[in-house]
C-alpha cells in the first residue's frame, strides 16, 4: 500500500499572491492524473475559526457541509476539486492551541510539562494526517497561511519540518512566490524571491519546487537565476503569469510538467491524464465571442479606501460564471453600493441596464435600506432577481412593507421593538445573543429543504428533496405567512424539521427567487448550481423555467 504523500504549500515575497488557487490547481492536475487528492488550510490567527473575521479584512467566511466557518481558500478547493472540504481539512492557531491547551487540562500529557516545541507542531502533524486518512487521499496538499518570515506562521513551518524529518520520502515542499516587474526598471526582478527562499531555509526547510507568480511568463534566465541562487533544478521552476480566469492555471503549470515534476520526486507511475471537460471548460470561459449577461451586486462589503474588494463575495462571483458558461453567455459583473441606492433614490434607474441583480448575504443594519429599495425596484419592474441569505430576509421585509401594508415591517436584528417583526430569531438563538456566545452559534452546515411541487425550484433542482448550506441566526416569522402568501408570495422550500422558510420566489415575476441558504457555496466549474443557472438563464432572456435546465 502506496503512503500518503503531503505537499506544503508556502508563500514568499508579500500576501495576496495566490497560494490558494495554486494548492487548488496542483490538487486539480494531480486528480487529472487519476489520484485521490484533498486539500488541507493552515491559518495562523489566533481566532478558532474564521467566522468572528471582518469580511473586507479577510474575505468571504466559506462554511463547509459539517458547518464549521472557514476560509476561502477552502472554496477554491472545493470548486478545483469537485468535492466537499470539511472541517478536518481546516485549523487556525487558535483551534490548535484551544486542542492542546484542553488535552493539558484533561491530563492527557501525563503531567509532564506542555511545551510550544514540540507539542504544538505535533497537534498539528496529527490533523494533517486525520485529513489524509478520513479523505483516503493519495496526496494531502497543505497550504500555510501568511508569508514566509512572519512570526505567525513559524510554528506551522516547523510542524512541517518535522514531518519532512520523520518521513523525508513522504513529503514535498513548494514555494509559491512573486517575482515584480517594475514599470521604471521594466526587467522582472529575482531578488525578493531569492531572499524569501532564505527565509525559508532558516526555518530548516528547502523548497523543491518555486512556482514564479509574476504578470507576465518567466523567461529562460529568469528560470536559470532562480535555479542557481535557490538552489531548485531549473525544470521545478514553474512560471505562473496573470491569466483571465483562475481555471486557467492547472493548463498553464502544466506546461511546466508541473503534474509530472511531482510525480516523479514520490516515484509515482504516469497515469494518462484527462483534461477534456477541464479543458473545454476554459475555452468557453475564454471565448470572446460568447454574448454577455450583465449581472448587478448589490452589496457593502467591497470597498476598503480606494480599493474594490471582490474576496467578500468570491464564491457568488464564482457560481455567476459556472452557470453563465454553462448558458453561454460571459458574465460581466458591477459592483453596486447599497449606501448609494439610499442617498439617491434616482440612481435606482440604472438598474435597468443590468440583465440581472443580486442581493448577496451580510449582517447588521448599514446599507440595508438601500438593499430594500433595490429589491421593491427589481420586484415592479419584471427584473430577474436572486436574494441570498440576508437578500432573502430583506425581499420578506420589502414585500411586507409594501405588498402588504405592514409599515415598519422589520428584522429583530436590526430593530427590536418592530411593530412587525416578519424576520426574527429562534428560542435557541436568541439564548446565544443575550449570552454573547456568538462564535460558531449560528445555524450552519448542511440543512435538509423539501420543495413544493410545482414550483420553480422543483423544477430547477429536478428533486422534492434536497440539502443546501446555511449561515444565519434569523428566520422568517411564519405567523406572517398567511398575509405574505395572500398577496402572492410562493414558498418553495421548507426546512421539514422545524417548519422554516428556505426559498420564496414570485411565481408571476421573470425571475424573483430567494434562499435563506447559500447556494453559492455548492457551485462548481463542472457543475454549477441550478438556482444560479435558473437566474443566469432568465437572465439573458431564456426564461427562467425554459432554459435552466
């Protein structure tokens, strides 16, 4: 029986560089391969998990089907792979040293004294290889958070070095790093990346390969500086240059032999491998002849200074393109401010030049208002219309206040003592709130929703029976269904055990659908979710229930 082998993934020069996508991209070519890969997330914060974060800071909080609040990168896997991450795969500073800490309290260490070194790195050699065992995977690839030299990630650093010295046949080391070109020199500078390879090697550890990220390709001596002064074979230097679409990089590593390299420094035999699909897939993406379908955001977490932030809703952007691809049509995707809509109730005119607009999910109360006025402006006005999450509590609140007459309809979240509390919290919840225990409390994971027969998202999933992932402590307040379903709102979807809302739609509209779940998180390149191709279909004029399909 062939061992599992562990590829760590670290970064060098500054953050941002795209660790992530490439973890994601070598699980891809290696799973084209015919091997058996997962994906595991190191994150050096002290926060046991990434649901307290700050989504303009950090990006999106990815939430697995087992329910833990993660991060992105933990997305990119899930779609690069096609197979759901769970919580195993996933651990923080925070989560490792709680482990630890606990295990000292419950006397597990035998009395004798807990140290950093070496029970921290052991806590986390121990998960890395629960991954690869519950996942049965030939390969565990391991992406350390943060960028080689900072404090924060030392101790991973040295978890890995240590299993690089209990298992040196086992285990494998690639650095993925920037390499700038700048304008007033024009020649792409090596230097940074040398530096970050010594670095790396103080904390005892060698790269085998260095995947070179940089705008544009490497070039022959480039690859040659790097290869001398880094000490890596020239042919484990892998170019890595800005592409249109991250599908895009396992094609482009693989013009390195990148799948091939690795295979060959474990002794593993050369599968053929099979990109047809992955392949056909990125040409589409590619093609610049496809129509477009253009697609508002509405949202309030992009925006940090000057800057436009698109981390915060990554995998909405992400499920737009699986199903536009898959409907032929290439998204071109606007930011809009919901702030904006509030100040300037005349800007709500320029929402008609958009095939489609989103309410994405989110918390509290600021730009709320703004969300609302686009949503009663979309539901009059016949334009395809997705709500996700908070989009959906928001579409309940609108068509309360101004379908049904219920003035200062509201959500508890934001305005407790509403006259009209349409969305409210759960008994249990609402234990967590008086308490502050708001870390990991929320409902979360994988939840069961029967759909109602006839419906459109009956027949946009082609199940009565299905499962989706949620992240939210607030629910429709079902003693307003009566007035909501009078007035011609559609319940679609139901949670069965408790009798909670999940998907409403407007039967009458082109296409006005909302989940309290995220269907975002369940959308893949190769599959995209029905509900997103529901909307991209209605979207760019195929109909929402004739061309979803």
């Amino acid at each position: 029986m062939v061992k599992t082998k562990y590829i760590f993934v670290a970064g060098g020069v500054m953050s941002g560089v795209g660790k992530g996508v490439a973890t994601a991209s070598i699980g891809r070519i290696l799973k084209e391969y015919g091997y058996s890969v997962t994906a595991v997330k190191i994150d050096p914060y002290i926060n046991v998990d990434a649901g307290t974060m700050n989504p303009i800071e950090h990006g999106e909080v990815f939430v697995t089907e087992d329910g833990l609040e993660c991060d992105q990168d933990i997305g990119n896997y899930e779609r690069f792979l096609d197979c759901n991450i769970l919580k195993s795969n996933y651990m923080t500073t925070g989560s490792v040293y709680q482990a630890v800490i606990q295990r000292e309290r419950n006397l597990e260490y035998g009395g004798r004294c807990v140290e950093v070194v070496p029970d921290i790195p052991n806590e986390v050699i121990s998960r890395i290889k629960s991954a690869g065992k519950i996942n049965k995977a030939d390969f565990v690839l391991v992406e350390i958070g943060g960028t080689v030299g900072e404090y924060q990630n030392v101790i991973f650093l040295e978890a890995a070095r240590m299993l690089k010295l209990a298992e040196p046949e086992n285990v494998m080391f690639v650095m993925v790093s920037y390499l700038p070109v700048p304008n007033m020199i024009g020649e792409m500078k090596t230097k940074p990346t040398q530096y970050a390879v010594r670095t790396l090697n103080a904390a005892g550890i060698q790269p085998d390969m260095i995947i070179a990220r940089s705008s544009v390709p490497l070039d022959g001596s480039r690859k040659r500086k790097i290869s001398v002064f880094c000490n890596v074979a020239e042919k484990d230097v892998v170019s890595a240059p800005d592409v249109a679409t991250i599908y895009e990089i396992p094609i482009n590593f693989e013009k390195d032999k990148l799948g091939r390299r690795i295979l060959a420094h474990f002794g593993f035999r050369i599968r053929k491998k099979d990109f047809r699909r992955w392949n056909a897939l990125v040409k589409k993406a590619r093609d610049g002849d496809l129509k477009t379908v253009k697609i508002g955001i509405v949202g309030k977490y992009f925006t940090s200074g000057n800057f436009v932030l698109a981390d915060s809703y990554i995998s909405v952007i992400e499920a737009v393109k699986h199903a536009a691809w898959a409907c032929n049509r290439k998204p071109v995707i606007t930011w809009l401010d919901a702030e904006e809509y509030e100040r300037n109730s005349a800007a709500l005119l320029g929402l008609k030049k958009f095939n489609g607009i989103i309410v994405p999910g989110g918390f509290g109360s600021r730009g709320i208002e703004g969300k609302m006025k686009v949503i009663g402006f979309v539901r009059k006005n016949n334009i395809p219309f997705l709500g996700l999450c908070y989009g959906l509590q928001l579409a309940v609140i609108e068509f309360s206040r101004n379908a049904c007459g219920l003035k200062n309809a509201h959500t508890t979240e934001v305005r407790y003592d509403t006259p009209h509390p349409v969305i409210c919290t759960m008994q249990e919840q609402l234990a967590n709130i008086i308490n502050k225990n708001m870390g990991g409390t929320m409902r979360l994971g994988g939840y069961v929703c029967e759909l109602k027969e006839g419906s459109l998202a009956r027949k946009l999933y082609g199940s009565n029976l299905i499962s989706e992932r949620h992240r939210h402590r607030y629910e429709v307040n079902n003693k307003y269904l009566p007035d909501l379903e009078k007035r011609g709102l559609l319940v679609s979807g139901v949670n069965p055990n408790k009798n909670l809302v999940e998907i409403i739609e407007l039967p009458k509209h082109k296409f006005f659908m909302a989940t309290q779940f995220h269907p975002e998180l369940k959308s893949r390149p190769l599959n995209p979710h029905p509900i997103f191709k529901g909307f991209i279909a209605a979207a760019a004029g195929f109909g929402g229930r004739e061309g979803a399909g």
